[in-house]
C-alpha cells in the first residue's frame, strides 16, 4: 500500500471519530441543560407560589395561612411542569 492512501484513510477515520465524539458531547451537555431547566423550574414555581403568599398574608394579615397554601401550590405547579417536561422529553 502506498503511503498515500493509509495517510487518507487515517485522516477519513479521525475526522469520522471527532464527529462522533463531537455529536456524543453535545447531546450529553443539552442532557445537562434540561435537568437544570426543570431543577429550576420547579425552584421557581415554589418561590413565585410563597412570595404570593406572603404578600397576601401581610395585605389581609392572615399570617402564616397563605403562606402554606401558596407554598403548596407552587410545589404543585412545579411538579406539573417537571412533567410535562420529562414527558416532551421522551417523544
């Protein structure tokens, strides 16, 4: 065999192998990605329902009962929307 054709074949099989490992770190790094979205989706949804609650408990002076409702309605809502998530993820 000529040099020629193994230093070609050896470059087409590197540039095939950097690909690979190219696609196979993308798809890891949006993996990451989604597992942060719904972690702070569901962080979210829990601060936003509390905040509500604390701010309606201190205008009707009703402390701590909407604090503890709200608080339990954004667990809800993250918890939906975790799955919603996960779900859109599977398809």
């Amino acid at each position: 065999m000529p040099k020629d054709t193994i230093k070609t074949r050896l470059e087409i099989a590197k540039k095939k192998y950097d690909k690979k490992n190219l696609e196979k770190n993308s798809q890891s790094s949006s993996k990451l990605g989604l597992a942060f979205k719904m972690s702070t989706e569901l962080v979210a949804a829990v601060l936003v329902g509390t905040i509500i609650g604390f701010i309606l408990d201190n205008w009707f002076g009703t402390k701590p009962w909407l604090i503890l409702i709200f608080f339990f309605v954004g667990v809800v809502a993250g918890i939906v929307n975790v799955i919603k998530t996960a779900k859109n993820m599977q398809k």
